[in-house]
C-alpha cells in the first residue's frame, strides 16, 4: 500500500514536471529503489533484535534506532569490517558502535580490545587457553569469576553460554569499560585493568611506576590508527 502510494505521487510529481516518458520511468524507478532499499535496512535491523533478547531483559541497556541512525553506524561498522579484513561482522559494528557511543567510549578502543583479545580472529567462539585463574571465552576473553559481576552490576542477564554470543560479548566488554573508566578516568588504568584485574593493575603500577602496560598502549594507539 505504502508502495502503492508512493508511485502515485511520485506520477503527479513527474507529470507537473514535464518530464518525457524516458525520464519519467527512469525517475519512478529510481525513487522505488530507493525505497525498496530503504525498507530492506529497516528489516535487517529489525532482525537485528531479534538477536538481542538480553537487551530486553535490562533496564540499563537500550537499542531503539530509526533508518537514518542505522544507515550512518552502518557505514562506520564497514570500516571496521575492512580493518578486519572481514572478520569482524557488519551488524556487530553496528552494535558496537552504538553501544559504546550510549557510554561516552570510543567505538574504536572497544573495537581494537576485541582484536587483541582474539589475537585478529573475531571468534565468538573462541577459548582461551587454561591458567591458574581459568579460561576465558568469546568474544571479549571473559572468565566465569568476572563475567557473572558485571552482568549483575549492569542489570544484565548471565549464563555462561551467553559469552559466546558476539552481541553479549561486545555489551559486556562496554559494560566493564564503563566501569573501570568511572572508577580510574585513566585509559592506561582501565585497559591494564581490564587485562590484568584491578588487583594485577596494582601490582604493575607498583613495579613500573605507571599504568602503560603493552595491552593499554598497544590498543589506544590502534584506535588512534
């Protein structure tokens, strides 16, 4: 129906215009494909949240984005797609993006955190090696003794699959960001905290006088690339 009268104005329009006939059809093909296109974005997004049913679940985390919104983190999540060479997915950057735009955080420093942390691959499911502390799983590298707190502290829902879904992964590591970065207003403090725990955070600070650990300083200048 939309469809519908939307080529009816359009007729108008044109024949008020005096377009020929040539021009006439080239001008009304033109304007539905880009309505076509238009609505095709808006079901992608739509689709979008149906991925996003922890979102639901938080009274903190909000994703409510119209065309125009959607259309522009589109074009910022495919630069980070090519910086990936692929591998960090579109809508993941739209999500990203958007996220960490809602928390003051640089997208790119949340970006270039999920790059160290699987060494370039963008594996959801990915785990990393056993330590003493435990492994650490998805996207965002997150052990079970850390992830639990900080989906508690950010009203978010928590069950240990859910750090395998790249969407939960990525909420939870802006989650974290947001935290340390109130608690230290310092990047070099919060990314070496993140790294490291508060706890490890210290002890480097005490044994190297400062918080510029290769973690904190290799992802702040990546983000500045």
């Amino acid at each position: 129906m939309k469809n519908g009268r939307m080529f009816i104005l359009l007729t108008a329009v044109i024949m008020l215009t005096g377009f020929d006939d040539k021009d006439y059809e080239e001008n009304v093909q033109e304007h539905l494909d880009r309505l076509q296109e238009k609505s095709s974005e808006l079901e992608k997004a739509q689709d979008m949240k149906a991925h996003l049913s922890f979102v639901k679940e938080s009274s903190q985390v909000d994703w409510d984005i119209d065309y125009f919104e959607y259309n522009e983190l589109k074009k910022q999540a495919e630069q980070l797609n090519e910086k990936s060479n692929g591998r960090f997915n579109v809508h993941w950057g739209i999500y990203l993006i958007y996220q960490a735009k809602q928390k003051g955080i640089d997208p790119n420093i949340v970006f270039e955190l999920l790059n160290v942390e699987t060494g370039g691959k963008f594996d959801p499911s990915l785990v990393g090696p056993p330590t003493k502390y435990g492994q650490a799983y998805g996207l965002a590298q997150f052990m079970k003794n850390t992830g639990p707190w900080i989906a508690e502290k950010s009203d978010l829902p928590y069950s240990h699959t859910m750090l395998f879904d790249p969407y939960y992964s990525i909420q939870l590591s802006i989650e974290y960001l947001d935290y340390l970065q109130d608690k230290f207003g310092n990047w070099d403090k919060t990314l070496t905290a993140y790294h490291r725990g508060v706890g490890g955070l210290e002890d480097y600070e005490e044994k190297h006088g400062d918080a510029k650990s290769w973690y904190a300083v290799e992802i702040q200048q990546k983000a500045q690339q």
